[in-house]
C-alpha cells in the first residue's frame, strides 16, 4: 500500500466511523453518560500520560521525606518511605485501568465463547458448560478470587486472572442467550442449508448480534474489575509493594491513618472518582438504549 | 334538564419530546340519565382520553379549556381529593384488557370487596355477600369460589364479566367502558356486551360505551358521537347514524366493516391518522376525504345541527360537504374530489412521518 | 411445586460436588509440598514423611479427594496451621461475629433501602429521589475498603463518636455465651453497658458493608414501583376510588415486593464478600478476618473451609429466595405446567 495515496482516505474512514458512532451514540441524550463519558476520558488521560505529568518517580525511596504533610514540594504529602503520594496515585490508575482492561477482555474471551458454543451446540456440551458456570457462580464473587489468587501466589498477573475466572460466567450468560434466541431463528437453518460450517455460522451470523447487551455489560464491569482487584491487593494478594497500586496503598497507609491520613486519602479518591466515572458512563450507555427507564 | 355528564369544548395536549401533542380540540357530548351512548373513533382519536382526563387519571395531561361536569359539578375544577370520591361510586370505569386489569397477586374476591367497603362502609362478611350476588347477576357461574380465585385462572370473557361486575357493586350512575369488548374472541363479545347494557339498564344507570367499532356501539347504545382526531364530527341516533352516515369519516368506518348481509365491496379508508402534534388547519380529516372541496382545507368546520336523511331526525355534523343517501349506501362519492391531488400532496406534505 | 424443589436441590448437590472438585483442586494447584507446608519449615525429613503418611499425602489424587470430601461429611475441614486447631473449633468461634454483621447489614438494607425506593417512586425526581440518586452513585463507586477507611477518618479521627474497631471495648469482656452475638447475649444478661458498647461498635462496620447492597436495593425497588405504577391495574384501583396511599399500601406495595427480593438474594452474595473486607478494616473476629489471616500465611484448610461454607450459604439463601418468591406470586408455575 503506497503512502499518501491512501492516508487521507484512511483518515477519512475514521472520522466516518466515529461520526456514524455519534448518529447511533446520540451522547446528547443522557446527561449521565456525557459526565460519565469526560471523567472516564479525564481518567484515560491520566493513566496514559502519567509519566509524562508525575512529579516523581512513584517508587523512588527517600528516607529523609518520610511522612510529610502535603507541601508545595510535595502536593500530596509522601508516605512511610517517603515516595510522592501524587506520583504514586497518577500511576496507579494506569495500573488499574490497565489490569481492568485485561480482566475484562479475558472474562469476554473466556464467557462469550463459552456462551456462544453453549447456546448454539445445545445438548450435553450445553448442560456441562452451564453447570461449570453455576459452580462458579455459586461462589460469592470476591471470595472466589480470593481463593484462585491465593492458590496461585500473591502477584498482580494471578489477581488479574483470578477476577477474570470470577466475571466470564455473567458474559457466557448473556452470549448464550443471544445464541438461544439466533438458533431460534430462521436464518441458521438458512445458512446451513447453504452449506456454512458452524464456525462461520458462529462468527458471521450470532455474534454480531449478542454485541449489544454485552457492551451494556463491558461497561458497567470495568468499575467492578478495578475495585475486585483492589480489593484483592488491599488483602494482600494482588499487587506487591513498591508497586503503586491503590488497593495496595490504602492497606499500607493504614496503619498511618490517625496522622498522616493523606497517605490513605489520596488513593481513596483517586479510585473513588475512576470507579464512578466508569458507572456514570455505563449507566449513560443503558439510558441511551433503553430510555423508559428513569422517565416518571 | 341537567345531563348526566356534561363534556363541554374540551381541548387537551400532552407535552412529548418537546413537541405539544393535541389529543383533544373542542370536544364536547354528553350522557343523559337512563342513556346509553357511544364514542367511537380510531386509535388516537382522543375516545380515550376524555374521560380518563376528566376522571382525573391523566395527571400529565394540560388542559388548555373546556369542562367536564358531573351533575352539576365541573370535575376539571374539583380537587383530586373531590375527584377521587367520584372515582367508583358516582362514576364506573372498565377498561379494555381485563386479565391486565386485575392485580395479579391479589385474589379476586379481594378486589371486588376492596371497592365495596371502600365506599359502603359495610362489614366484610355483607361486602362478599353482595359480590357474590352481583357476580350471580352478570352470569358467572360458582360466584363463591370464583372470589378466592386469581386472574390468571380465568378467561377474558369471564374477567371482563367480573369487572363489570365489580364496577355495578359500586352502584354508578354513569357506567364508562372502555374498549370492553376489543380484547374478547369474538364469540364472547355480543354476549358480555349485551349483559353489560341489560345490567345497566337494571340499574337505572347510564352507560358510556368507547369503541373502534361502529357496528358493536350501535347494537347496544341510543346515541352515538364520531371521533377524529381529537373533535367530535357526527352525533345522532345510533341506528341512524350507522344506517345513513352523513359524514364521509363515518361512511367509511361503516363500508370498512365486511358484513355478511351487504355483498358490496369492503372500501377501506385511505391514508393513516393524522400526526396530532402538527395538525393541519381546516378540517383534519380532508387529505384522506374523498368529499373534500376547497374550504375544508382552510376552515375547521364546527358541529352544527343538520338534516337527517330520508325523514330521519336530525343530527350533528362537522362537515361542508356531506354524503347524501346514495352516497352513504354505496360508500363512494358521486364525483371525483373538487380538490386536485396536487394540493392534498402539497398539504400531505406538513405532516411529517404521521405512522 | 414440590417437584420444583427436588429438581433444585439435586442442581444444587451437583454444584456443590463441583465446587467441592474446584476447592479441592485449588489447594493441589499451589506450588510445593502440602506435607512440608503442614509441618512448618523447622521439621526434619522424618516429620515431614510422617505428616505425608498421616494426612494420606502419598495417596492418589482421587483418593485423596474422597478422604476430603469424607472428612467434610463428618465435620472435619482440617486442621489450621496458624491456629494448630481443627478449622470446625475455629468456626465455631468465629462464625456468630460474621452472621451478627451480616444481618445487622441486612436490617439496615431492607429498613432504609425499600422506604428510600418507594419514596423516590412516589415522586420521580423531587427531592428524595434526587438524594437517594445521589447516594446510590456514591454508594456504588466506593470500594468498599475504603469506605471504612473513610468513615474510621470521619467518626473516630474527627467527630471522635464511634470506636475504630472490634467488637467490644479493649478492657470489656464478652457477655455470656448464649447465641454468640454480643448485642443479643448482653441483652439476656441485662447488662445495658455492654449492649451500647456492643451496638456502637456494630454501627461502623454494618453501614459500611450495607451501603453498596442498600444502592442497588434502592435502585431496583423505585424502578419496580415506578413499573408497577404505571400498570392497567393500578388504574383500575384507582378508577374504583381509592386513594393514592391506599392503591400504595394495597396494590403496589405486594407486587413491587416480589422481584425486589429476588435482588435482595443476590446482595447477600456481595455481602458475603464484602464481609471479609469490612472485617479486615474493623478488626472484626469473624471468619473473613480469620481467612485473610490464613492467606497471609499460606494456611490453606481455613481458606476452602471458609469458601465451601460461604458459598453453601450463598447457594441455600438463593434457594430460599426462590422459594419465597414462588410463595408470593401466585403466577409462576415453574418445569412445563402451562
């Protein structure tokens, strides 16, 4: 493909999709999602551009500022090792945002192909898929990233597979559906009669409709993933200190609370304002689509 | 002589979407004592409307003018408190789909008393004892068990039987059903019809009947009124009315109806209903009207008193070119519409998207 | 009916099997030696054989698994290495300071979170209802560590008004022993001193593990009013002459009650969560402290007795739920009967 031959049209496309995206995305709609959506690109930016925006370098140790209030130098204080608070809560949410991107996507990889397999093939393959999805549906959710997190070893990586093992079951749920409700209509047979492989079937004609509600549900499971995960690195099995995730912080600035209370406050906030942006905007998302609901 | 219900210039809106929707436009009828009357008109007339606005059941409605007076009360003025006394006692109402109508979880026995010692004040044992005799009345079989069963386990017809019912245990002067029959096979409903009216009759009470259809509301009512878009067009006898239509909307809901005894063709209505939140000025029925003329698409006709046709008595119409008796036997104007299509396409062309 | 509930429970039986299979294979699945780690990093060769031969560790997996699930019939979840007790003892003592949070929290959902939905139905976007939107967002965005944190930073750092942690005063000692939950044993005993200190030391903790679940019980019961009263037969009570706050009490109120429950059974799985949490922060001595405590030192019966019983939980209140839900609505016929 030569070059600026084909850049602007490129160029063009994109602008397209995204126009095309506003018409069917009308974000006017729903104040929620418009707050929702500048928070969570306010947090995006943050994430991304931390290195570029943090003062400090968020696990350098310096003894000699240990536990200063927050000051001109530093304007979050610093903590029991004398890191910048500041430094260390802009690059937890890139931690955060990153872990919760990964969880999802596997507990999408995972849930919708289980789900989609399931709703199609139906019988036996069917029944087992959805009793090993009951077996861990049975499990209230953060004990059993508890329990996967702890078999495996306190480490950011088992935390992050250790929520996605608790979340695909919800998304499998909701392919499986959708595929129940595709193979119910007439178009399947159609194609098999043409001769389409289950496969094709699969990816071409029942995915794209199960789309929907599951972008619904991606939404609102980006703020759930990154308060499980650091939930789990507040007890311990997530993330290991010098990394700056929040959870983390929080349970290491806890024994300073009386005192030196920014240490603790800062993460607070910091996933407080990200786990409400992801809401708001996922709420937005479902008033766009589904608008009765808040209406009196 | 004061009417029973007196409906006077009623103009109503809703606000959607930031767009005023004129559901009624200077409606006005009434129902006298020991009456039977009919309302009849196509989805988005405004029949409904009237009466659950005046009843006070449309609390998002904007009343722009116009009364509605029970007796000598105009109940548009009363407080919801005042209203709400009315509501059952003075004023019946039954609604078209009665398996949606009951509660669900609640047994029927219960409803029907709830309403009895709501407004008798009488113990629970007589409230049962007067359900059952009224349930006995509208031909339900087994009324004692019947009390302690759920909705669910009912047919359409027998449920709509047990409203009506209900409704009459409150004794009403005026009975108002809406769409009674619509959601009923159509085996059932000649005979809850015809209970309904007998039972009403009985009572000495007065019945307003809402309906789609022209044939079921003339077989059971003394007047009747034609609606569209939210304005009355034709009032007159039942029978008259549906036997010799004057106005062209009227003649074609009554050659609209395939019927067993008329071997003519079924002519239907062109168009579809207006968008009622950019109505045209004049007539609103003129771009679907094969009578049309010049004037109807500048002046709104009113309801002015009219020849009947052949010695019939006299009647209200809202037209400028009425239908004459061969016209209104066959369905079909004489001649072509005086208006060329051109200026109906251009007119058309206000409305945006009616369907 | 009764067909219903038999196919449940054998549902149920399977699961269970299947998360006893999960449990089992997750203490297999972490690395080292089960003998060594039960024998601690002091023992010679000869004690770590010994326990090997003892616990049947040189046994097949299968069998190994089998002898698990023995164990688990007769009561016996291990032995705990941290507290060198059998992890039974260990519930036994634990487990009333878990279930006297979780239902205090239970209370505080259903009296504030119900009242709240209802009221803000009742008048869509006035004020209660933009409070309780207000709260709910709030509500659902903290994590719930944190919140504790927060509200040990306002109410004991600041106000001073609320203890920081535990379940009684340093220097107080339990009441006696009758159901193992201070507030109703002080209550029997009549010593009104330790039932404040009791209540006020449940106050924190309960409101935090509450406030998430009360959101969303907030949420679901203004949208299901909302719905119900929009419906024909809310009209028709209403067409009959009954008063707005009769067509709530009568009409409204039972039917909006019946797919709130359902939700309510779904909190209770946050709640067991969450629990664990809210017991780390407050000190509280309840099993989830007593299995975070074992994470940390990679003491494994604690964690899967801890997950099996929760999870058995979980599953029996969801059980029971269903069965509540069947007993109020009429409608449902469940497995083919229309």
């Amino acid at each position: 493909m030569s070059g600026s031959a084909t850049a602007p049209s490129r160029r063009r496309t994109i602008a397209d999709r995204l126009s095309g995206l506003a018409t069917r995305f009308p974000i006017n709609k729903s104040r929620t999602a418009r707050i929702g959506l500048a928070l969570t690109l306010i947090v995006l930016f943050v994430a991304v551009a931390s290195p570029l925006i943090a003062p400090y370098d968020p696990i350098a140790v310096d003894s000699a500022q240990r536990l200063q209030p927050p000051s001109a130098e530093h304007w979050l204080g610093t903590d029991q090792q004398g890191r910048d608070v500041l430094s260390r809560t802009l690059y937890g949410s890139r931690i955060s945002i990153l872990s919760a991107v990964v969880i999802v996507a596997l507990a999408v990889l995972i849930g919708v192909t289980a789900g989609i397999v399931a709703g199609y093939s139906g019988g036996w393959i069917d029944e087992t898929l959805m009793r090993i999805a009951d077996v861990f549906l049975a499990f209230p959710p953060l004990l059993l990233a508890m329990g996967v997190a702890a078999a495996l070893g306190p480490s950011l990586t088992n935390a992050i597979i250790a929520t996605s093992l608790v979340w695909w079951p919800w998304y499998a749920r909701v392919a499986r559906a959708e595929a129940l409700y595709i193979k119910h209509e007439g178009f399947v047979d159609a194609a098999r009669t043409v001769g389409a492989s289950h496969l094709r079937i699969l990816v071409t004609h029942v995915l794209p409709v199960a789309r929907t509600p599951i972008i619904v549900q991606i939404s609102l499971s980006l703020g759930a993933a990154i308060v499980t995960l650091a939930s789990l690195s507040f007890i311990g099995l997530g993330a290991q200190p010098p990394v700056p995730e929040w959870g983390t912080m929080i349970a290491d600035g806890r024994a300073y609370l009386l005192n030196q209370w920014w240490i603790v406050t800062a993460p607070g906030v910091a996933i407080f304002l990200t786990i409400m942006a992801f809401n708001l905007l996922g709420d937005g998302i479902q008033e766009i689509l589904s608008p009765h609901e808040r209406n009196s | 002589m004061t009417r029973l219900l007196e409906i006077e210039d009623l103009t109503i809106r809703f606000r959607m979407g930031g767009r005023d929707v004129n559901v009624l436009n200077g409606v006005s009828y009434s129902v006298g004592k020991n009456e039977s009357v009919g309302l009849v008109g196509e989805s988005g007339s405004g029949k409904s409307v009237t009466n659950l606005a005046v009843m006070g059941l449309l609390p998002t409605a904007i009343l722009d003018r116009g009364a509605g007076r029970f007796g000598d009360q105009n109940m548009l003025s009363m407080s919801p408190r005042q209203r709400q006394k009315l509501r059952g006692r003075q004023i019946g109402m039954i609604f078209q789909d009665p398996m949606n109508s009951l509660n669900p979880v609640l047994k029927i026995g219960r409803q029907i008393e709830e309403g009895i010692i709501l407004h008798f004040r009488i113990s629970r044992v007589e409230a049962r004892r007067r359900a059952i005799e009224i349930l006995r009345q509208c031909e339900l079989p087994d009324a004692a068990s019947l009390l302690n069963k759920y909705p669910h386990e009912l047919s359409g017809g027998m449920l709509q039987r047990v409203m009506i019912a209900a409704a009459l245990a409150l004794e009403p002067q005026l009975l108002i059903a809406d769409e009674p029959t619509t959601a009923l096979d159509v085996t059932v409903q000649a005979q809850v019809l015809d209970l309904m009216s007998a039972r009403v009759r009985d009572a000495g009470a007065s019945m307003l009947l809402i309906s789609h259809d022209l044939g079921v509301v003339a077989s059971v009512t003394d007047r009747v009124n034609v609606m569209y878009a939210g304005s009355i067009v034709e009032t007159g006898p039942s029978k008259e009315v549906f036997l010799r239509p004057r106005h062209p909307y009227t003649v074609g809901l009554v050659h609209s109806i395939p019927s067993l005894s008329d071997d003519g063709p079924v002519v239907p209505i062109e168009g579809s209903a207006p968008d009622l939140s950019n109505l045209p000025r004049g007539c609103p029925f003129a771009p679907r009207c094969r009578w049309r003329i010049a004037v109807c698409y500048d002046v709104k006709p009113a309801l002015a008193p009219v020849e009947g046709l052949d010695g019939s008595a006299p009647r209200l119409l809202a037209c400028h070119n009425p239908a004459t008796a061969e016209e209104a036997a066959t369905g079909k104007p004489a001649a072509k519409p005086a208006v060329p299509d051109e200026a109906a396409a251009t007119l058309s062309s206000h409305h945006s998207g009616a369907c | 009916m009764i067909y219903f509930v038999v196919k449940r429970l054998f549902l149920i039986v399977i699961v269970i099997a299947g998360m006893s299979v999960f449990t089992f294979g997750l203490t297999r699945v972490i690395p080292g030696d089960p003998a060594r780690l039960l024998a601690g990093p002091e023992a010679r060769l000869e004690q770590v054989e010994q326990l090997r031969e003892q616990y049947g560790l040189n046994k097949p997996i299968v069998e190994q698994y089998f002898g698990y699930m023995a164990g688990l019939f007769r009561g016996d979840f291990g032995q705990s290495l941290t507290t060198r007790r059998p992890v039974a003892e260990d519930f036994a003592q634990f487990v009333p300071a878990t279930v006297e949070l979780t239902l205090a929290a239970l209370i505080l959902i259903v009296l504030i979170g119900l009242p709240l939905g209802f009221l803000s139905a009742r008048r869509p976007n006035g004020i209660v209802d933009q409070a309780s939107r207000l709260l709910t967002i709030a509500g659902m965005s903290m994590p719930v560590f944190w919140l504790g944190v927060l509200f040990q930073i306002v109410f004991f750092k600041w106000l001073r008004v609320l203890p920081a942690g535990g379940r009684l005063g340093i220097i107080e000692s339990a009441p006696p022993h009758v159901t193992g939950f201070y507030t109703i044993d002080a209550l029997m005993a009549g010593n009104m001193d330790l039932l404040l200190s009791a209540l006020q030391h449940l106050v924190l903790p309960s409101f935090t593990l509450a406030l998430a679940s009360l959101a969303t019980i907030t949420r679901v019961s203004r949208a299901t009013v909302i719905g119900v009263l929009r419906t024909d037969y809310v009209r028709t009570a209403r067409a009959r002459g009954l008063s707005e706050r009769q067509v709530m009490t009568r009409h409204v109120f039972k039917n909006a009650m019946i797919p709130t429950v359902t939700v309510l059974g779904m909190q209770i799985g946050i709640l067991l969560g969450g629990n664990l949490i809210v017991e780390v922060v407050f000190s509280w001595p309840g099993i989830g402290l007593y299995a975070v405590n074992a994470i940390k030192n990679l003491d494994f019966a604690p964690i899967m007795g801890v997950m099996l019983i929760s999870a058995l939980a979980y599953v029996m209140v969801n059980l029971i739920v269903d069965l509540v839900y069947l007993a109020l609505n009429p409608r449902i016929t469940y497995a083919g009967d229309k």
